[in-house]
C-alpha cells in the first residue's frame, strides 16, 4: 500500500488534507486528488492531521486506515467552563482511600493519556505501574536510606532552602508511621523512556498530565512525586529497585489512588507574571 490511500469516489478535492500538514509533504500540484511523494515517505511522522481532517473520510494512511479512526462526537464535548474548573479544582492527592485501583482502570488511564502530544509524534513514553504494596514499602525505605546519606553528607546542591532540615523532619515523621516520600499510595505511576531522547522529558511530563487529569473524571487523584523521581534517576539502590530496562531513565512519576478526602473549593492562585512582547 502506498504511504496514502485516497477513495476518489468520495474525496471532494478540497485540499484541507494538505493544508493541515504539518510537514507540508503531501502532494496537491494538479488540485484533483491529494497523493503521497517520495517526500511524504521519507518526512511523514504519522501524525494523522491528514486522516482526522478529512471531511468526507476518504484519505487512508499505511500507518492507519480511516475505518481505525473513530469519528469525533459532539455531544462529548466539553464546555470551557467545565474544562475551567477541571483545571482549576484539580489537587495533589497526599492521602488517599485503603482501596485498590483495578488495573482495567489503570489500563485505561493510560490509554486516554497516550493522546498527549510527544515530540515530532515519535511516542516513545513507556509506562511502568507499581501497585505492589511490599515493593512500594521497599521504595519508602530506600527513599529514606538516601535521605540519611543526603543528611550526613552535608553537601549539595540543594533543591530549595532548609532542604537537609526538611529531610530529618520527614524521617520523624516516618518513625510516628507518616510515610511522606510515597504517601502510602495504592499505586505508582512512572514514565520512561531512553536516556538519550531529547524528546522524552517533555514528551514524559505532558503524559502524566494528561494522566493526571483524566485520573479526575474516573474519581482518582495523583500527586507529582518530583523527590522520587530525582531518587531514581541518581541513586543505584533505587535504580535497581525500580528496574527499568536497560538504558532507560524515569522522566517523571506520581502516585494514583482514591483520595480520602474531598475539595469544597478553589484555592486562590498567585497573579501570572505575563509579557507582552512588543
């Protein structure tokens, strides 16, 4: 099959399909039929623009066939101001229900955030869930054994002021049964991807979002574990606990499970510096 496939007994000429890409490699020089190049196999990224925009669904990629495309419903849409206080209400979940998260719903949290955007659509974030409790538990000690380290060293550099303080701070509160480096979470949340894809740090972060946010809808909440996350990326008792695979380092991670607690309200928000450039 070639890169693109165009039903000439529907496609209408628009063009709107070589409008929208966003790598302009879709040929339209005679205005009848839009047709894939040599251009188009070396540069396509496999976005889809040309797919999703079609009107009248007749343009088919090698990489997906239009009947693989779900059709967008407009009665799913969301109003702005449900997507307003979506945003604004959700919270980072510290303290969450005795209750495990199914894996079917975890499966399809993930689902939904694989849409995130990533860089040049390569989609290289993978997932690792940890739901085991024991295994969690072990990632609390480790997390704790660093911080000791970090508290005897002496040394930085430092993530904010009084950090070396905050930490003897935590481990009391670990010895009265206060577990802050995880916070006891029924699961965790980490994503990944090579260590030499300069893509995937945003690519990471932008998933976990999306996560995040779709975590809301199904009465789940997260927290961004930014503490973890640096832990796993420096310090090889917790690399090899978390065992990646090889060459792979952790870009971001949170934890997810049914918050104890419900929100009433929406806290205030500093004032967003903004420039206006001339």
């Amino acid at each position: 099959m070639e890169i693109l496939k165009v039903d000439k007994k529907t496609c209408n000429s628009c063009g709107i399909c070589v409008a929208i890409c966003p790598n302009g490699i879709i040929d339209f020089s005679d205005q009848t039929y839009p047709a894939g190049t040599a251009l188009t196999e070396k540069f396509c990224s496999t976005c889809g623009h040309c797919v999703a925009a079609c009107p009248t669904g007749s343009l088919s990629h090698r990489g997906m066939l239009v009947s693989e495309c779900p059709t967008i419903q407009k009665d799913l849409r969301v109003s702005a101001g449900q997507i307003e206080q979506l945003i604004k209400s959700r919270r980072s979940i510290r303290a969450y229900q005795d209750k495990p998260v199914p894996r079917d719903t975890i499966n399809h949290l993930i689902e939904v955030a694989r849409y995130a955007p990533t860089g040049h659509n390569t989609q290289t974030v993978q997932w690792m869930v940890i739901d085991n409790r024991e295994v969690l538990q072990r990632f609390t000690e480790i997390g704790n054994d660093w911080m000791r380290l970090r508290i005897k060293s002496n040394s930085g550099p430092f993530r904010f002021p009084n950090e070396l303080e905050w930490f003897e701070v935590m481990l009391k509160r670990y010895e009265r049964g206060e577990n802050e480096f995880l916070r006891d979470p029924p699961a965790l949340i980490v994503t990944h991807s090579q260590k030499n894809d300069h893509a995937a740090t945003a690519s990471c972060t932008i998933a976990l979002a999306y996560f995040d946010l779709a975590a809301m809808s199904l009465g789940l909440g997260c927290c961004w574990l930014g503490l973890f996350n640096m832990v796993a990326s420096t310090y090889p008792p917790m690399i090899k606990a978390l065992g990646l695979p090889e060459g792979h380092k952790p870009y971001g991670s949170m934890t997810l499970g049914y918050p104890k607690y419900k929100y009433q309200r929406i806290p205030t928000r500093k004032a967003p510096p903004i420039i206006w450039h001339p």
